[in-house]
C-alpha cells in the first residue's frame, strides 16, 4: 500500500486532537500510518514541519471565508444563517477528521483553543450589520461596532464555555444570534 501526504497529515491531525503536541511523537504518527520515521522524513523534515502542514492544511483551510459558507442575499438575518451552517460544517468536518465523537471532546483537547480561530470571520459582522443598516433591514441608530462585538462575543463565550463538555452547539448559538438580531431589527 502506498502512503500519501494526506493519510499522513490525517492521522497527525488525529494524534494533533487527542494529545497535545508534545507527547505525540514522529514514531508514533509513523506507527498510526504504517511508516518508519524515515518514511515520514521523506515528507517532513520535522515534527514541527508535519504539525504546520496540519494546522494549514485542516485549521487554517477551513477557516477562510470563502470555504466556511456561502454568499449571504446581503441581509444580516441571512448572514447569521449562512455563518452557523458554516460554522456547523466546519465543526462536523473537523470532528470526522480527527475521528472524535462529540461526546468525547474534553477541554484539554484541541477543541477548547480551535474554535478561538472561528473569531477571524466574525470580523466581517461589522461590514455585514453596516449594510443592514443602510439597507433600512436595521434601526437607524444602531452602534455598528458595538452590534459586531456582541456577535463576537456571543460566539467567543459560547465556544469557551461549550468546548469543556461536548463542542459548539450550534443550535444555541443560532438562537443567541437571532435574539440579538431582533434587538437590532427595525
């Protein structure tokens, strides 16, 4: 059977997720894959070279925008919509890579510090709430970055707070987006 990068980096994703860095080794990825180490030295030179090929390959792929949802009708209501079926996705993508069911996501797994990378796209929210405003969808008078930081918030603390137990559920922070859309709607 022959080996390629990817089967390498999933299974370093998946030792990445249930230990921390440090107690995983290069024998024991190479022992997961069915390598010696020298076999992963021909596709990293370093542990640390495996581990940034994971973190740009898995966290940092879908974390960008254009992967995590699809392009909103321009309304904020929408927006929320199209933002927590991303986060869904890339929440559910992230667990079948790692090969971890969600009642097994204690907080000492990369779980609780993964999903503070989820804030890079809350930074669109200004932009978004801006257009809503204009678009007459929000009340005139509504603070645009205090809006955005409630949403950003919202997210962050839910995150924490979830990522001890069981993950993000994205049903609770659906329902938390659209109450504060409600108190910004006209």
């Amino acid at each position: 059977m022959k080996t390629n990068r990817e089967e390498i980096l999933q299974h370093a994703l998946r030792l990445f997720m249930s230990m921390n860095y440090e107690s995983v080794s290069l024998q024991m990825i190479a022992h997961s894959v069915g390598l010696t180490k020298t076999g992963i030295f021909n596709y990293y030179p370093s542990k640390l070279d495996l581990f940034i090929a994971v973190a740009d390959h898995y966290l940092f792929h879908l974390q960008d925008p254009g992967n995590k949802f699809a392009p909103s009708d321009g309304s904020l209501c929408d927006f929320i919509d199209k933002y927590v079926e991303g986060v869904e996705r890339t929440m559910a993508e992230i667990v079948r890579l790692g090969n971890i069911r969600r009642e097994e996501m204690p907080g000492q797994l990369a779980n609780a510090g993964y999903f503070h990378l989820f804030q890079q796209v809350l930074f669109y929210y200004p932009e978004v709430i801006s257009r809503s405003v204009e678009q007459g969808e929000l009340r005139p008078d509504t603070d645009v970055e205090e809006a955005a930081a409630l949403f950003r918030q919202v997210f962050i603390g839910l995150s924490y707070q979830m990522s001890f137990d069981k993950g993000l559920d994205v049903g609770i922070l659906h329902k938390r987006f659209l109450y504060i859309y409600e108190l910004l709607k006209r």
